[in-house]
C-alpha cells in the first residue's frame, strides 16, 4: 500500500496520513477518517492507529489517519484541538481528494464517509461531525464509530479528570457551558449514524457512559446505536487482531479478512 503524509493547516500537528489501498474495493471505494485518542495529549500519536489504518486500507479502503493539536504543544486545548478535527474533514474536499489520484477518484465514496474516533478520538469525531452537520462541501459522513468514546464529559456529575481538565483549562464546575458545548451528549442531532462499540471489560470510560448516550441521543432524534463487545477492555481497538476492531470492520462492511 502507499501512505502520503498531507498537511490541513500552517502547524506542526495539522496533518494527516493518507492511506491507499493495494487493490481498491470493487465499485464504491470505502473512504475512512481515524481520530486517534491518548486523553488529548502528545503522550500519544496518530501512530498508535497506523496499525489499523494499514488493516483497512489492505481490506480496499482508502484511510485517513489524522493528527491534531493537543494539550502539551502550542495552540491545544479546547477549542482549537476539536477545531482542528473539523479542518481535518474539511481537508477531504482538497488535499484528500487530491491526493487519491484521478484513478480511483470517481468511484470513491465522498457521500458515504465514514470517521472512526477511539476514546478522546471519538469525543473529537461525534462532536466534529456534529458541528459539520455531517456534511463538508463536496463529501457527506454516513457514519461515526465511536470506539470506547468519551461521550459524556460530565458523566455521573464526577470532577472532570486531569487530562480532561488540561484540555479545558477549568474545572466542569468552574466551567459547565464549556464542557456541555464539548460534550457528545450535549450536541444536537446530525444526519449521520452513530455506533458506540464498547467493550464490557473497559475500566477507563465504562460502558455505561455509551449505553447512556445512545439512550439520550436516540430520544432527542438521533440515528444511534450501542454494540457491546464481550470480554474486551478499552485498548483493544488500536489492535486489528481483536473483537472490536472486527466490529468495527463489520459495521464498516468492508472484508472480515484481508484478501491481498
């Protein structure tokens, strides 16, 4: 396969890694976007999902693998790290598109894109698609896949947790509009489908805190669903060898294996 690393924006962390497939799918190419999580910090990188993104570029998709500004560099912190998320899909119409090759252009599927965000990734992607309305000029986002996502940043009324506070720069008490203007939950309904995957075994964001979004989400108007993996902790979806990640692969309708 071949990766192209593509710039968003003039800072160091507005990039991304575009991944293209060996042999494109059949018909509608698959067009994936990753926002990888790591607690919106630079502890963490968009390497940490290079595994996955070579998993589904090998099944004929073409993947977007971004990176962003977090807390610890220059220009991070809430809202410019969820900003940059937005520029990111926006970076679809240009760079991507450009990028992809006049070969395989037209039958990519701009009106069906799909964005993966795990953990403080999939707080950045539901709310991102949201602030888009799902929609960037020239692509349409069918789905979001919220992988053991942080999605109630005030779930259980509990102090917000330092690296969530780090994002902030405040407390969810010194700051509640703040975090309800962040929060997943808190964000009106897109025209996009939802499908929280969590495992049950996960002792950094509980279950819980999926199952209650897609709750409330549903009731509020949006298309949302919860898939609960069996036996699986938090991080087994940067692993393309784990249940999640085969969840993922199915929701996506891409190949359960590779075939190159």
């Amino acid at each position: 396969m071949k990766r192209v690393k593509l710039v968003y924006g003039e800072r160091n962390s507005q990039f991304g890694h575009l991944y293209l497939p060996p042999a494109p799918a059949a018909g509608p190419v698959p067009l994936i976007v990753l926002v990888h999580g790591g607690y919106w910090s630079t502890e963490f990188a968009l390497t940490i999902e290079s595994a996955v993104a070579r998993d589904l570029a090998d099944r004929g998709a073409i993947v977007w693998n971004i990176e962003y500004r977090r807390v610890g560099e220059d220009g991070g912190g809430w809202p410019r790290t969820g900003n940059d998320v937005i520029a990111a899909l926006s970076a679809l119409d240009g760079p991507v598109r450009h990028a992809v090759g006049e070969d395989i252009a037209d039958r990519v599927a701009w009106a069906e894109v799909s964005v993966i965000g795990h953990s403080a990734g999939g707080q950045l992607a539901v709310w991102a698609a949201s602030r888009l309305g799902a929609k960037t000029e020239r692509t349409t986002i069918a789905t979001v896949i919220a992988q053991a996502a942080a999605l109630d940043l005030c779930f259980g009324d509990r102090p917000a947790r330092p690296s969530l506070r780090a994002l902030m720069g405040a407390s969810n008490a010194q700051a509640p509009q703040l975090y309800a203007d962040a929060s997943p939950v808190d964000q009106p309904p897109f025209p996009a489908h939802v499908v929280a995957i969590h495992g049950d075994l996960d002792t950094s964001l509980p279950v819980d805190i999926s199952r209650d979004y897609v709750q409330r989400v549903t009731a509020a108007g949006q298309s949302a669903e919860l898939i609960v993996v069996a036996g699986e902790g938090h991080d087994v979806f940067v692993d393309p060898r784990s249940r999640g990640h085969l969840e993922t692969v199915r929701v996506l309708g891409l190949p359960r294996r590779s075939k190159y």
